[in-house]
C-alpha cells in the first residue's frame, strides 16, 4: 500500500495524486508539488489515504511545501501574466495566419515553462510561433493540441440525459470511444442520438460497454435461428438489460424469450 494525497490544479478537475511525506494536508489546503513540467501551486482535494500500489500508474512525486502567503502572492501574479501572454499569444496567431484557437495559458509555479493549449482541425506547423513566444517571455514554451472532449470538459454544460456532462462531473480519463460501443447496446446510429454536445460519441458509452457485454454473452444474434417451446424461428430483436429476446416463430408469431434461464 502506498501513501498519497490528491492535489487538483487551476481550472482543471482531475485530480493527480502525489507522496505528502509528513505534512500535515487537509482538505483545500494549498501546496507547492513537482510535477514532471516543474513547480506547480495546487490544492488538496483527497487527504492523505493508503492506496494499492498498483493503481498507481507511474512514479509518486513529492508534495514539496504547504504554500505560504509568498508562494500564494505568487501563484496569482502568474495568472495575470498566463493571461496577459493568451491575448498576446492569439495576436501572434493572427499576424502567422495559423488555423489554430488557443484555449488557455498556464505558467509553472517556478516559471521554467509556459504551456498554451489550443483546438485545431489539423496538424499546424506553429514553429515560429513558439519562437516568438520564447523570444518574448524567455522561458520553454509548449504548445499542445487537445481535442473537443478537452473542450467540453472545460466548458461544462448538460447532455442528452438533461443532466451535467460526464466529462465535466465525474470523468477524469477519457479514453477512445467506437461506434462497436454503440452496437454493442442495440443503439441507432443516428449521430443525434449517440453524439454528445462535443460532436463525438458520448462518453457513457464506455462505461456501460461492460455490463452490456456480460450481458449480450448469454443471448443468440439477431437473425439466429433457435428452438423455443413453440417451435424453432428466427430472433428478430434482443432487450439486453432484462436479458430477453424475441423469435419470429412461423405460424406462431412473435415469441418473446427468456434468456436468463
């Protein structure tokens, strides 16, 4: 078992997990952590808790020091100049003509890095941007491309359920989503029914993939010929959460089946 605690960073809701050490980090305490981009200023969101180890996907860093009204004077002063250089950066897009849109700015706590994040349809050569950013705030400048997903997480907003998006609630991994998802739950493919506000497939069709295909395991195809008590026919439509399906019997008619037996 290990020892971390969950810190979160600005404007973002996923949550990293870090080693505390010793300190003393409760609930919205502010803390200064490495991170791999460098210094960072978060904030406790998990306390201290034991964890398998093998949850942990990489390497814990260190929390390094519960923030001080310094390191706090500090932190907002590197909001101001992270949005004083998105509005210079966007006017540098304009002048370079790049078919890129700049979501945000974020400076480390320590300066040794500023990270620009933007939306863009493809692959943009954004050298010489990067080049005039450095020139100008003389620190390591990234640039990197995130999807619509990242976008609607950031924005928020309601679903087709009519509740908060997954993404902006809860969902903190977002990983590949294919339309065999989709299949897989008997839904139309009508991409108003199976897209979310982002354009692309809803994000709840990966978590209920599994429980659809355990599921979907104990009943024939559509289109299988099987043998119920009324005589053998074809299945014609499955309800694969009450784990039934339907067989078109000849001279019959439709039989509705249980699979669960």
């Amino acid at each position: 078992m290990l020892r971390v605690v969950g810190i979160a960073f600005e404007n973002t809701k996923q949550i990293y997990y870090f080693n505390p050490k010793s300190l003393d980090l409760r609930r919205n305490v502010t803390v200064i952590v490495e991170t791999e981009r460098g210094l960072q200023f978060g904030k406790v969101i998990l306390p201290p808790f034991n964890i398998a180890a093998d949850k942990i996907k990489s390497p814990l860093k260190d929390v390094i020091r519960i923030s001080t009204k310094k390191d706090y004077l500090e932190h907002k002063k590197n909001l101001r100049d992270a949005q004083t250089a998105l509005n210079k950066c966007r006017q540098l897009i304009k002048k370079l003509e790049l078919n890129m849109q700049i979501m945000d700015a974020n400076f480390t706590f320590d300066r040794s890095q500023l990270l620009f994040r933007f939306l863009a349809d493809n692959r943009v050569d954004f050298r010489q941007l990067a080049k005039e950013l450095a020139n100008i705030y003389k620190t390591r400048i990234e640039l990197r491309q995130v999807g619509v997903r990242d976008k609607a997480k950031e924005i928020g907003g309601c679903g087709l359920c009519g509740r908060q998006l997954c993404c902006a609630r809860f969902e903190s991994d977002i990983a590949s989503i294919s339309i065999n998802m989709a299949k897989n739950q008997n839904l139309s493919l009508n991409p108003n029914k199976i897209n979310g506000v982002c354009g692309r497939l809803l994000c709840c069709l990966k978590y209920e993939d599994e429980t659809y295909k355990e599921y979907r395991a104990d009943l024939p195809k559509i289109g299988t010929i099987v043998e119920t008590d009324k005589g053998k026919g074809k299945v014609v439509s499955l309800d694969i959460l009450n784990k039934k399906y339907s067989v078109n019997v000849p001279e019959v008619g439709v039989v509705e089946v249980d699979g669960s037996n």
